[in-house]
C-alpha cells in the first residue's frame, strides 16, 4: 500500500522499520492506526499503538519514512472513537486492540 500523499485510516494495522527506543518500539512491531488527524493546511499525521502498547503521533513525512501498512483494516475498529491518550491506554490493557496486534 503506498501511503505518499495518502492518510492511513483508523483501524489499519501497520509495522515499523526501525527501532525507537524512546518509545520502546521495535523494527518490525505491528500497530493499529487509531487516530487520523490534520496538522495544517494539506498535512496530516497518525496516532498509533504498538504491540508492547508504546504509542506515539507521527507526521505523514514520518510515516512516510518509518511506517509500512500491512494493507489489513480491522473493521471492528475503524469507529474507534479517541478521546485521550489514557483512555486508549485502558483499552489496550482491556485488549480491544488484541486482534489487531495478534496478542
């Protein structure tokens, strides 16, 4: 899936090409997109949570850069509605993102 000049949709599952340790994520770690936003005019970014439930926002240059789609959209949830980054925290603990992450 290319994702140059393309939004990644919440719900996609994605992997990362490098390690970041500040995040403690590892190359090749599955994510679930669960927040798609604009940044500014014709910029947009993603929040995305990994399988060790490190999450971050990445600019679409980031991504574009960083993280590969899988090209699978969980459609359970694509209406993940995001409130705070607490509340996605709670639902990765309650595993509303297991399927996603093959947990």
């Amino acid at each position: 899936m290319e994702t140059m000049n393309k939004t990644l949709c919440v719900g996609e599952v994605v992997t990362t090409i490098a390690d970041w340790d500040a995040i403690g994520v590892l190359r090749n770690e599955r994510g679930i997109v669960f927040e798609v936003y604009e940044i500014g005019r014709g910029h947009w970014g993603a929040q995305i949570i990994f399988e060790g439930g490190g999450y971050c926002g990445f600019s679409h240059e980031e991504i574009e850069q960083w993280i590969r789609s899988t090209g699978e959209v969980v459609l359970e949830l694509t209406n993940y509605q995001f409130k705070n980054v607490v509340k996605t925290s709670e639902d990765f603990r309650r595993g509303s993102f297991n399927q996603a992450l093959k947990r």
